[in-house]
C-alpha cells in the first residue's frame, strides 16, 4: 500500500515559479542570486502558511545549484540539489527556535558556524519561529548574525516581527510575505485536483479558498478533508455542509422576509436554520457579512471587494438595487450590537428572534423617518392672530362721535361675512381700559378670564410663584439683620456647642479649643491648631451655618476654617531634660560651677 502524502507537504513548491502569490519575494531573490549580491542575513515575516520556510527552502537550494538556470532557477539535476529533495545535504541547517530556544542552543549553533561547507558555496541555517528565542539567545546570536564567515547564510522565519529586537532587525534583509488572494487560491486547488483526478466545483473551491483566510496550507488541509469526505467529488453543497457554513440562499430568504415584513416567514426560516445545528451567532455574523456584500455591490468601484462565490454575484446585485443604503446601515447597526450582547444573553434563541423582530419592522421605521424629512412644507398655512391697536381717546369726553353714512352692500358682500361668523367660535368683543395717561386699550377678556380663574394653567402657575417670591422677600424685609460682633458671635457659639454636647457629638472639644475672629458683618475666622480639629469643625459646617444665618438674621453669614499654631493652644507636654541641657539650667543658676569648670579645663561626658 502507497503511503499517503498530505496535499499540503506533497504539492511543496520545489523552486521559485511555483511559489503561489508571492512574486513581490521570489524576482527579489531571483535577482540577488543572478546578480551575486546575496545578504548575509534574510528574515521572512507574514501570516501563517503563506510559503516563508518554502522560500526559505529553496533559496538555500539555488544557492548551493551547481547549474542555475539564467533566470535564477536551481536545475533540480546536480548533486546538490538532488541530496537536497533528499533530505541528506549536509549544508542546510534548520532549527526549531520554538523548541531550541535556550542560550545552549544557540551556542551550538554559532560553534557549527566555524566550520566551512565541505562541497557547495555555502551553509544556510534556517531559524524557524525566531520570536520564541529568549532576550538571551537574541544577544548571544548578535555578534555572529552580524559578522558570520563568508559563506554562511542565516535565513530567519517568524510570524510575530514585533516580538524580536530591533538589535537583531537591523542586522536582516527583512521580506514580508502577505497573505495569497482567494483567486491565486482557486487556481492552486485547481491545478492539484486536475493532477489527481479530483472532481470539483469552481463554487466549491472558492467557498474552501475563503475558509483558509489567505493560508494556502489551510486550503490544502480542508481540500484533503472534504475529499475523503466525499470520495473524491467536491460539491458546493458537500462542502458547505462539511465545513459548517450557512448556504446564502437561507439569507436571500431572510432579506425577503425582511423587506415583506414578514414576521412568520423570517421567524420559521430561523428555526429551520436553528434545526440544522447552526448556533445563533454563526446566523448574526453571516447575515452581516451578506449585508455588508450588498452595500458594497451599490457602489461600483467597491464592488470588487465582495468574497462571495461567482454564481451569487448577479443576484447580490439585484437584491442590492432594491434595498437602500440607510437601511443596510441600520441592519449592520442592530446586527453588530446583538452579536456584541449575544455571550451576555441567557437566551440565545430568543436574543436572535428579537433581532430579526427589529430588523422585520426596521423598513417600515425608515419609510417612516424618509417620509418625514421628505415632508412638503407648501401646504403648511400661518395661524391667525387677532391684532389689538390701542385706540387713544380723551378721557373727558363721553359723547360718542356721528357715525358716517354707509351705503348698503350688495347681497353677496352682506352673506360672506355672516358665513365667517357663523363658522368661526364666538369671541367676547375687547373690553376698553383707561390707562393713567388718558389711552384707552382694548383688552381681550376672554385671556384676562384665563389668568384670572383659578384653574389657569401655566400662567395661574407663573403668577402664584411671583406671589410667593414676592411675600417672602417682604417677610426677610421685615426682619432686620443682627450686627455680628465677636460677644454676640460667642454667645451664639456656646449655644452651638451646647446642643453638639446634648447631642454628644465627638466634635465638642474642637469647638470648644477653637478661636472665633470677626472679619466684617459677614463673616468670621475659626482658629484651630491642628488638622483633626479643623476636620471635626468642618464635619458640622452645615448646620453651623444654618444656626449662626438664623440666629444673626443673616442668610450671607459664612465662615472659614483656618489652621494656626499658636502657643495657648497647643496642648504642653513635660519632656524630660537631658544631661546637657541639665548642665546648662545648673550653671545659669550657679554660675560659680562653670567658673570651676573652665579654671580646672575639665570635659563633661554628656
């Protein structure tokens, strides 16, 4: 039985023109093999499985070619290379950094260096996964990156460029491999299914090169799989329900039912999907990432951005002419939110309803919201307001003025007024007001009866609040202010600590140990010696300020709190004298004994 080979090691690039979507890497290092200026130091960086140890493979390949083609290719015919595919050359060198990544490792790998190639140009040394060396290994391995013998060649691969110091950075060519498109993808699996007879759907093949995100290797993995799977026939249906993926006709179904309204459709269709074994999240994140493929698809010039399977591409265009713009950023706003608090949810399946609930009646919101801004503003007509003009008489006069002659009006002109009337609510006629100037205004009863009655509304409101404002500033009239001296304030005080002592209230001591200083007839000093104090007085500034501003009349009474370190204040404590300072209390008061002292020159042992 012939032993089975993954795609993924089986269909290895051997030389640079069959490295997949990397062109940008492999004429670099073409050029630099055909021109002879080769780095001493190269570091491949990019996603995983893009083809950086491939590259890396087949450079130190070429490199060591006994005939390289003229375009840099190595001829896959000398000794070299033949013991190269081989796997027994004894000038490349691979090392794991993941597993070797101690200062041992590479120590022994910088002693292999000393030692020339025994046949071929050169000895490569391939790093693979260098982001796993300590900082350790990184600066044992400085000296020798930097300067290594003529002909060794150090090829390093990582995933990870930020993790490896910049000391090591600057000493490598640095290639970044990016990851291969979902078309350099598409031809890939296609070529390796013609070799090995693999019948397969183009639909099939461009759902398998989106799974993989860009990683060839993943590709060929999920290629082998499904066609175990399926016994060599690869099916977009087979495909799909391998890899777990919700088929995109279930979301042309729910976009119908969205844009009908049809609550029951959408709701019935979730539950067919939920039989399936899809979970909910699966079901927000695909239905937003088809909403996202259809705003792109009413735009042309991002239109080539979509990664949809080619058979769907007409339809997503024509969904996408019916739909608006503000509704398919409204649907990613609801969608992106439900995805967010589906982990918090505790009902899953009825996190996901509610969703489509909104977004089933979210057309209609947005008719809704359009029709508004839209609306004509031609039909909107001015409100009538009835002018009054002040009429200026002399008050003296009573006699009312000869009313001029007036001819009768036709019948047409007398019935037009009589329908207005009619039609229009019977307003009571301006009462007349004397102003004290002698002006008569004509004043509407009907807005005077509405301030007057008790039921007013806002203006009865207004007015009992001016009332109020107005009787309480004639009270605080009435009542005139204490002058603040410091007898009145310290009488006033001891009946404060009288009701903080009643109350047994811890802060009685600082009020009492506090020093009142009238400032002016507003405002007063507290003098305290200590913080603590100063905080226990500040604990009760409230009602303090509330006392003193009724006792005094004076609700502009305030005070501060300050801090003093004054000598009557300060609580004396006896510290018991040492032995100079004894001495110095003996002689002041006999001084004979420091006279007896100096004759003598005696020193004191203090």
């Amino acid at each position: 039985m012939e032993q089975f080979i993954v795609s993924a090691r089986k269909y290895r690039p051997q030389n640079f023109s069959t490295v997949v979507g990397q062109s940008h890497i492999t004429t670099t290092l073409k050029n630099a093999i055909r021109n002879q200026q080769l780095a001493h130091a190269f570091l491949f960086c990019g996603p995983r499985g893009v083809g950086k140890t491939t590259c890396a493979r087949i450079l130190a390949k070429t490199i060591n070619c006994e005939n390289p083609s003229a375009d840099g290719e190595a001829c896959n015919k000398c000794h070299s290379c033949i013991s190269f595919n081989e796997g027994s050359s004894m000038n490349i060198h691979e090392l794991d950094a993941a597993s070797n990544n101690s200062v041992d490792d590479i120590r022994a790998l910088v002693e292999q260096v000393r030692f020339a190639p025994q046949a071929g140009k050169y000895k490569v040394y391939i790093v693979d996964e260098v982001h796993m060396l300590s900082t350790s290994a990184f600066n044992a391995f400085l000296k020798t990156l930097e300067e290594p013998p003529h002909y060794a060649i150090f090829i390093l691969a990582t995933t990870e460029k930020h993790k490896i110091l910049p000391t090591i950075l600057s000493r490598c060519q640095i290639f970044d491999f990016k990851r291969i498109t979902t078309a350099d993808t598409v031809g890939h699996l296609e070529e390796i299914c013609e070799k090995e007879h693999i019948q397969a759907e183009k639909a099939a093949l461009q759902v398998i090169a989106q799974k993989s995100e860009g990683c060839m290797r993943d590709a060929l993995s999920i290629l082998d799989k499904i066609v175990s799977f399926t016994n060599g026939e690869l099916s977009y249906g087979n495909t799909l329900e391998h890899l777990n993926i919700l088929d995109a006709a279930y979301y042309f179904k729910l976009m119908d039912c969205m844009l009908g309204q049809d609550l029951s459709g959408a709701m019935l269709l979730y539950d067919d999907i939920n039989r399936k074994g899809f979970e909910g999240d699966l079901v927000l994140n695909g239905f937003a990432e088809f909403l996202r493929n259809l705003l792109l698809c009413k735009d042309s010039r991002v239109a080539a951005l979509m990664e949809v399977v080619e058979s769907f591409r007409p339809q997503y265009e024509k969904t996408a002419q019916r739909i608006s713009a503000g509704y398919l950023v409204s649907a990613l706003n609801i969608l992106s939110e439900a995805e967010i608090q589906y982990k918090s949810a505790r009902n899953k399946k009825l996190h996901v309803e509610l969703t489509l609930i909104r977004l089933c009646y979210l057309q209609q919101a947005v008719e809704l919201a359009g029709g508004a801004s839209r609306q004509n503003t031609t039909d909107v007509r001015p409100m009538n307001f009835r002018i009054l003009s002040p009429i200026v008489q002399p008050a003296a006069k009573t006699a009312q003025p000869a009313k001029p002659h007036v001819a009768p009006a036709p019948e047409t002109e007398r019935i037009e007024p009589v329908a207005r009337q009619m039609a229009a609510p019977a307003v009571p006629p301006a009462a007349p007001v004397t102003e004290p100037g002698g002006a008569v205004l004509l004043v509407d009863e009907k807005l005077m009866a509405t301030k007057q009655k008790p039921g007013g509304g806002k203006l009865k409101s207004l007015q009992h609040l001016r009332q109020q404002v107005s009787s309480a500033s004639q009270e605080q009239k009435t009542q005139t202010a204490i002058p603040l001296t410091t007898e009145g304030l310290q009488a006033a005080w001891q009946e404060f600590v009288a009701m903080l002592r009643n109350n047994k209230n811890p802060a009685v001591q600082s009020f009492e140990l506090a020093v009142l200083q009238v400032e002016n007839d507003q405002q007063f000093t507290i003098i305290t010696p200590n913080n603590l104090q100063q905080k226990f007085i500040d604990g009760e500034r409230l009602p303090l300020s509330e006392f003193l501003q009724q006792r005094f009349v004076n609700r502009y009474l305030n005070f501060q709190v300050i801090i003093e370190a004054r000598e009557d204040l300060q609580i004396k404590i006896e510290v018991p004298l040492n032995s100079r300072e004894r001495f110095q209390q003996l002689t002041e008061q006999f001084p004979l004994i420091k006279d007896l002292k100096d004759r003598l020159r005696l020193e004191l042992d203090y």
